[in-house]
C-alpha cells in the first residue's frame, strides 16, 4: 500500500501538542507526583475466598468503617476471591491479620488464601531499582544507536524515549492511576517497541538520504515515513487488539499494565513518526552526514 502523506507539513503543530503534553506532564508529576501501589509504598495485600460471589462494595465499605481510607478491593480470578491491597506506611506486619478478622465476624464463610507484607524499606527499594534500571536502558539504546547509525539519530532515537516515558509517567500522575512493579514493567516494554519502531523509520531515512538526489530533507523524510507506514500501522494495530483485550478482559491485576502499555503503543508510534524526524530536521540531517567515508588511499585505486 503506497501512502503519500505530508507528515512535514504538520511537523509545527505535532511539536506543540508534544511541549504541551510534556509541560502538563512535568507539572504534574512536580505538584502531584506518583500515586505509588503496593509494591513501592509498602503496605499489606490479603487474599481472601468466600462460597458465593463476593460482593465488593459492602467489603469496601467495612474497609472504611473500620478506619481505612487508602485500600483496593478488586476480584481475583472468580468472583468469589477477592483481592485486598493496603497501603500502609507505617510497617504494620500485623495488618493483615487485623482485617481478616472483621471480615470473617462479617461472613464467618470467609476464607483465608494468603496475606502478602511489604514494608516501605523494600517498597523504596524496588523504586530505586527500577528506576536505576531505566536509567540503564536509556543509557544502553543512546550507544547502541550512536554506533549503529550516527550521533544526530541517537540524540533523536534518545528524546522520543524519552518524550514517550515521560508522559506516561506524567498521565498515571495527572489521573492518579496507581503506579506499580507492573507498569514499571510496561515502561520497559514501551523502550523496546519505541525503539523497534525508530529504528525501522530511521532506517529507511538513512538509505533515502544516501540513494536519492535532488529533494529537500523534509521531502526525503516525507517519503521514509510513508514507505514504513503500512508496517507500522500492521504492527500497532495488532498490538493494541490484544492490549485492548487484556485491558477490557484481564482483570484489574493488570489493567495497569495494559493500559501503560496501549499509551506507549499510541505515543510511541506517534513519536517515532513526529519527534525523531523533527530533531534531524531542527539538527539540519544532510546527506553529507550520511556519506559512507571511502577507505584510506582509494583515490590511488583508479590510477593505471
């Protein structure tokens, strides 16, 4: 399918919904900050089963009467296991306990399957962890790229990583979706197909730059991306049919990654399209860049 959009052309408007986007996601993340889960705030997770269908909005509201006011009460697999996280900075190990008790005086049939502790010692460092492990990432794709094409394509393979992890982290702080081990592992995930996807847009823009003659930059870029975009809109398309599934149809225990995950897809996409092509033109990419060096002494090659 052969495509001939010009992308260029809206290159001004796609980098001022991207400032907007990281302004509202800094600020965001500045006054609000994260809505940490379990994993990083430290609290207590409870499993309980009950012999009919569990009826959720009474459980919450035992919760509150008994003075908790920063929980999660969601099902586990049937409708009959529910799933409690608490919240608890404090390091109570014994809250767990304290709260299978009402539940079993409300329904005595109430079943016990496992209570889970984390403290906040081991919650902040799981956050340190994972965010030195971005850090990481980040820093291995900047070398990879830099050898694999040329410095200006790492720098712009670099800030679309970068564009899109900051607005996911800036989207979980503006709604307070809760942030946990699971989105973190979506925010690696979304490294790896943001980079998949610029690689192959730079790619073709690198052979272009270097086999056609005669056309401006922006046209030369026009043309990469509409050559890649049939691959790209297969590969997301089918990517988000099953993320949309696992959303709608996963259960609430990985709502949180599908949902990382199907934002990433969208702004990665995006991305690789807007930001990548954006910093080589505002870094004024030529084909001189590009030009494949000729080996020592190859201007004697041709001498008889």
């Amino acid at each position: 399918m052969n495509f001939n959009i010009p992308f260029m052309s809206y290159r001004r408007y796609a980098t001022i919904a991207s400032l907007v986007l990281l302004v509202l996601s800094i600020g965001s993340l500045g006054f609000k900050g994260l809505n940490l889960g379990l994993d990083f705030s430290g609290g207590t997770l409870i499993e309980v089963s009950y012999e009919e269908a569990a009826d959720l909005i009474e459980i919450r509201d035992l919760m509150t009467n008994n003075g908790f006011d920063d929980f999660q009460v969601v099902n586990f697999g049937s409708n009959a296991d529910v799933l409690i996280k608490v919240a608890d900075k404090n390091g109570n190990s014994q809250l767990g306990d304290v709260i299978y008790k009402f539940l079993q005086a409300d329904d005595p049939s109430t079943e016990l399957k496992r209570i889970e502790f984390v403290g906040p010692q081991i919650g902040t460092e799981l956050r340190d962890q994972g965010g030195l492990g971005m850090l990481v990432a980040l820093g291995m794709i900047l070398l990879y790229v830099a050898f694999r094409f040329q410095y200006k394509f790492a720098l712009g393979a670099v800030a679309a990583l970068a564009h899109d992890v900051i607005i996911i982290f800036g989207l979980f702080s503006l709604f307070s979706w809760d942030f946990d081990l699971t989105v973190l592992a979506a925010l690696l995930a979304v490294i790896g197909y943001s980079l998949n996807d610029t690689i192959v847009v730079s790619d073709r823009i690198r052979e272009n730059f270097r086999g056609e003659r005669g056309f401006e930059p922006h046209e030369i870029v026009n043309r990469s991306i509409n050559q890649t975009l049939s691959r790209t809109l297969i590969t997301s398309l089918t990517t988000l049919l099953v993320l949309l599934a696992l959303f709608f149809f996963g259960g609430d225990m990985i709502k949180g990654f599908s949902q990382a995950l199907i934002i990433g897809v969208l702004i990665g996409t995006y991305s690789s399209i807007y930001v990548v092509a954006n910093m080589l033109l505002g870094m004024s990419l030529t084909q001189d860049d590009l030009a494949i060096p000729e080996p020592e002494g190859a201007e004697f090659d041709d001498m008889p």
